[in-house]
C-alpha cells in the first residue's frame, strides 16, 4: 500500500541538518590522506552531522539493519513509483493553463530569456526531487532505474531544459561515486544533493565532440604535490555545482588505464587554481547553463580519487551502462508533448484545410507518432530493468537505447511538425511549446555520449552474441517486460559490461513460438508474418555477425560493424514491444493486450529494416491506435507504456 507521505515530507526526513564537508580539504597544504574512506573534513563533522573519525564504524544492528530494509521495499514498490509521480505531476499543474507559473507560458518566457522559470526550480527543491537522485542506502529514494525515469517525466513533459539542468547530470555524475566511490565520498556527494546542491561532471568537451577520452583535464605529479590542469568548454552546471566528477588524464601511456576519476569540492578549490569560462550558447535548451572550467596547477589530495588510479575508463563504461538508458527514458516525455500539441493544434486548426476526422493522412501521422513512444518506452524498459537486474548485457542495452531513441523522437517530431505548417515557427501562445521540444531534442539526445559511442560500444560484442547467445538462444526474462511487476533494487557496483547472453533477442523466437499456439486472433494474419521476418532478420545479423570473430577488436569500429549495430538496435526494439504485449495478455491494461499497436510497431520497425514482403490486404491498426490516442489526449493520460493520469490539459 502507497505510503501518505508526501515527497516533501519523505525529503524534510531525509535531509541533512548543516551544509557538507568536503570529502578532503583540496588545498596546497593538504597532506593526502593514508585512509580515504575517512577524511578529515573541514568544519569537523560531515553534513548529516555524525562526527567523523579514523575508527570503523560499528556495524549494524539487527533492528537497523531490517528496518533499512523495509524502507528499501517500500521505496522500490510499484504504489510508492505511481505515488511520487502522481504528486510531482499534480505539483506542476496544468501546463496549458496561462495563469499557471509552472505552465507552458512561464517556460516560454523563461527560455526567450535564456532561462528555466525560477518557480520551477523554487518547486522542485521543494518536493525534494533531487533525493531521486540519491541510493536509499544514503538516505535518498534512488532504488531502480526505470522508476527514476517515470520520476523525472513530469519535468521533461514541460521542459527539457529544466530536466537536465536541475538535475540529470547530478545523475550522471553521482553514478561514478555511487558506483566506486569510497563510503565517505558517496556520504558527502549524498548530503550535498540531499542539502539541495548540484553535482556536475566533465565526461565531453567542444574541442572533440563525444569522445570524450580526448580530454583537456591532464593529472600530473609537480615535486610532492599532485596537480590538475587544463580546460573544458561545454560542462553543464560547473559554475552552479559545489560538486566536480572530473574524468582527467593520469598518465601518458596509451590504453584505456590513462584517466583517472576526481570527486572535487568546488568551493574548497584554492582562489585563483580554477576558474568559469564564457557560458556557451545554444539553439536548444537555452535554459541550461553550459558553462566551462579552467584549471592551473590546482593541487588535488590523493582522497579525491574516485575507484583505482587509471580505472576512469573502465568506470565511465560501468556508468554508462546506467545513465545510457535511463536519460533517454526521461527525454521520452518531451516527445509526448510535441505529440500532445500537434494533436491539439489539429482538432482546433485542421490540417490542409480539412478537418482532423476527413484527414486520414493527419490521422496516421499522429498514431504512427503514438507508437513510436510506444516503441521507445519499450526499449528503454527493458534497457533500464536490465540495469536493475545487473544482467551482463546491460551495457549494450543501454548503449542500444542511446543511440535509437533520439532517432525515433526526433523522425516524430519532424513528421508532427508538418501538421502545424508555418505554425512550427510560432514561439508563444498555445502552440509555442512544440517549437521549443524542437529545439531541445537534439541536444538533450546528445547528452554525454553520441550515436558514434554509442555504436562503438555495441560493436565490439556482436560477434560474441552471435556464437554464444543467438544461435542458441536462451530463455526470455519475463520480468523486464511486466510494467507494474516488483523489481529488485539497482546495485550500481554490479553495473556490468561484458555481454554473456541476450534474453532481449530470444524473445523473438519466443513470441513466434507462442503465436503458432495460440488460436487466431485480431491481426493474427499480418503478425505471424512480421514476427516471422524478425526471426529471419536475426538468422541473418547471425550470420554476419560471426564473420567478425576473425576481425580484430580495432577493425570493429567501421561502417559495416556500425550498419550491423544499427540493425541489431532495431531487432532489440521490436523483441521489446514483442516482450511488452506478450506479458500483458492478463493484465489490466486492455490496449497494450491488444495487437494493434504492436501491429503498428513492428510495421514502422519493418519499414526501417527494409524487411518485406509484408502481407497484402490485411488489415490496417491505425485507427484503433488513434482511437487510445485521442482517449489519453481528452482524460489526459501519458503516452507512454503507462498511461498515467496527468494534470487537466
């Protein structure tokens, strides 16, 4: 049962009671510390107020230890995810309301100005949103991938801008510490977000796109003292966050054991070592402020090493396997608004001079949008629950998601936007939000980590999973599909990357083996087909996939390997949707049952592949899919997997 405490109690709970320490005071003077796991910080005692000492602290007792752990299953329960998005969303308001200081009106305004609107922050702080972003280990609600994407739609809907600039790279940059940092670094990052402060993180830079192992942070040894140099332009939040995580240049041997990992305290840095450099601007999410760091000779103790000393990579890759899938899961909902406008511009305006209801060209253009969510919510459930489930692949599910939802969100939008004609360019009024998801998309899927690493990270484990998972497939993991299903809580040290076997893929045969036994049904006649293209299509990937066995792990990353990837992304997409609908056959969600809207997926996921030839004269599922589109757009509901209920819009 859903717990009554609102978010803003479950934070005032959780919250430290003074200002935190920083895990090592980062000046000249500072000798390293021979214990990092228990530094001597300023002031005495850390944020939460327990006094700090050299002695191992005693363990837990029975009592604490089993009272931790009913918080952790509470926290983890479906009811309380459901709860703490019901009240966010309430909390926001109806954003079409122009009188609504957190609606669509105020975040227009705000980004004519180069800003996210100031009552928006002012709220979120209220509720506390950024203990999400916290391991309920540390006194946060952090337990499970895929809940902490449904947490953060509510903001995403209204405006990216405000998502990743309050706190996404907080996620991004707490993953490092929750992952390999030591206990009294993850206390002091814990109670810097919980105190309401930011952490930010340096993975890219201008000069080099995404990769970002061509850093311009070098750690080299001066005399006895270890120092950080150089320069990085593009880094989110670095002249508002108290909190660095630096992936830096260690050493000049080549390799991936060159970089290192630093958690910094900004404000303990020494006056003149580091300094802001000139906000960067932007066509996309102006409201972030992309701002830079310079560093000159600043000393940095041994206690700020996150992990082991050349292992920045190896982490980075762990993380990813994480923030790769869970980011694009938010950014899902500002596709949802970009749908939500069109549609509402369309019943009001018409399209073409004809009305939405003799327009079926207008008609299929949103339900294929609709589904394309579908598509995308899909994938990145799956993605996000493997990241819960510390399944080998995860890594490759999340790189799989990073690369193929920008994609799809943005086709969508691209094909909505010609609903709205010259409207598009229309920055106020009713319809001026959907020219601002245009513009906030492409960089909000950029993130820290493009579709070129994305794929390059895929890569390399084709020809494994050819050998060792598709040719003989193992069984499908039920529960990465069941939307409402209890979940284990997500272990960042168990963040995996190497890929032993694909339940993703084998739910391809699977689904094509239950629908040879299941009598004939709506759709019957044109998804025996599709799926059976499917299974064809990942005979062949097989096949071509084992040819690279002999190719050097160099030789991977090159358009044939790439167009493979790009292949396989798509396969995983529809086993998804597959894995998806199978699994709510006795659930209470009548649409998702459905086939329609399978239909539909895997048609646009066919079309994409270039597979056919596909049944002719059966029957098309396009109007029972706008059917549920125009349902969610009057009660409202969300459009994504769980229709959940949203403010009156």
């Amino acid at each position: 049962m859903a717990s009554a405490t609102t978010l803003a109690q479950q934070d005032q709970a959780a919250a430290p009671a003074a200002p935190p320490a920083p895990p090592a005071p980062c000046v000249p003077s500072a000798t390293p510390s021979a214990t990092p796991s228990a530094p001597a910080p300023a002031g005495g005692a850390s944020a939460a107020g327990h006094a700090q000492s050299t002695t191992t602290p005693a363990p837990q007792t029975a009592a604490a230890q089993a009272a931790a752990a009913r918080e952790a299953s509470q926290a983890v329960s479906e009811a309380a995810v459901q709860q703490r998005v019901a009240e966010l969303e309430a909390r926001l308001g109806d954003p079409w309301d122009t009188a609504n200081p957190l609606g669509h009106a105020a975040i227009l305004a705000a980004d004519a100005r180069g800003q996210v609107p100031a009552p928006a922050e002012a709220l979120l702080d209220e509720v506390g949103l950024n203990a999400e972003f916290v391991p309920a280990a540390l006194g946060g609600r952090l337990v499970r991938a895929d809940a902490l994407a449904r947490v953060l739609r509510p903001v995403f809907r209204r405006d990216q801008a405000l998502g990743v600039g309050y706190g996404v790279f907080s996620v991004l940059a707490g993953a490092s510490v929750w992952t390999a940092g030591s206990p009294a670094q993850q206390r002091w990052a814990a109670d810097l977000l919980l105190g309401g402060g930011r952490l930010a993180v340096s993975y890219r830079e201008l000069a080099h796109g995404n990769a970002f192992l061509r850093d311009e942070f070098r750690l080299s040894r001066h005399d006895t003292t270890t120092v950080l140099n150089g320069t990085k332009r593009v880094i989110i939040n670095a002249d508002r966050a108290q909190g660095l995580v630096v992936v830096c240049r260690s050493s000049d041997e080549p390799g991936s054991q060159a970089h290192s990992t630093l958690l910094l305290d900004r404000a303990a840095l020494p006056a003149g070592r580091v300094r802001d450099l000139e906000p960067y601007p932007l066509v996309g999410m102006r409201g972030c402020r992309m701002t830079g760091l310079a560093f000159t000779d600043c000393p940095i103790p041994e206690a700020a090493l996150v992990g082991e000393a050349g292992g920045g990579v190896h982490l980075a890759l762990r993380t990813f396997a994480f923030t790769r899938s869970v980011l694009p899961a938010m950014v899902l909902a500002g596709g949802d608004t970009a749908l939500r406008t069109a549609l509402r511009f369309a019943q009001q305006h018409g399209v073409g001079s004809r009305p939405l209801a003799r327009n079926p060209q207008a008609r299929r253009t949103l339900a294929g949008a609709f589904t394309d969510l579908l598509i995308c919510d899909s994938l990145s459930l799956a993605a996000t629950r493997a990241a819960n489930r510390a399944l080998g692949i995860t890594g490759v599910y999340a790189a799989a998601t990073k690369y193929l939802l920008p994609i799809l969100l943005n086709d969508a939008v691209h094909e909505l936007s010609v609903l709205l004609g010259s409207s598009i360019y229309v920055r106020d009024g009713e319809f001026g939000i959907f020219q601002k998801h245009v513009r906030d998309l492409p960089v909000t899927s950029l993130g820290h980590a493009g579709a070129a690493a994305a794929l390059s990270t895929i890569s390399p484990q084709l020809p494994a999973l050819a050998r060792r998972s598709w040719s003989a497939p193992a069984g499908a993991d039920h529960d990465l599909f069941r939307l409402r299903a209890h979940q284990p809580a997500l272990d960042f040290t168990r963040l995996a990357t190497f890929a032993d076997r694909d339940p993703l893929c084998a739910e391809l045969p699977a689904a094509a083996d239950h629908l040879q036994h299941t009598p004939d049904t709506a759709f019957a006649a044109v998804l025996r087909p599709l799926v059976a293209h499917l299974v064809a299509e990942l005979r062949r990937l097989r096949a071509a996939c084992a040819t690279l066995a002999l190719l050097s792990r160099d030789c991977l990353a090159n358009p044939q390997t790439y167009a493979l990837a790009d292949r396989y992304t798509l396969l995983l997409a529809a086993a998804a949707c597959l894995g998806v609908w199978r699994h709510q056959q006795h659930g209470p969600d009548r649409f998702l049952a459905h086939p329609a809207w399978l239909v539909n997926a895997l048609l646009r996921i066919c079309t994409r592949l270039g597979i056919g030839p596909l049944p002719t004269g059966a029957p098309a599922p396009e109007d029972e899919v706008f059917t549920e589109l125009l349902r969610r757009h009057d009660e409202p509901t969300s459009f994504d997997l769980y229709d959940s209920p949203l403010a009156a819009g």
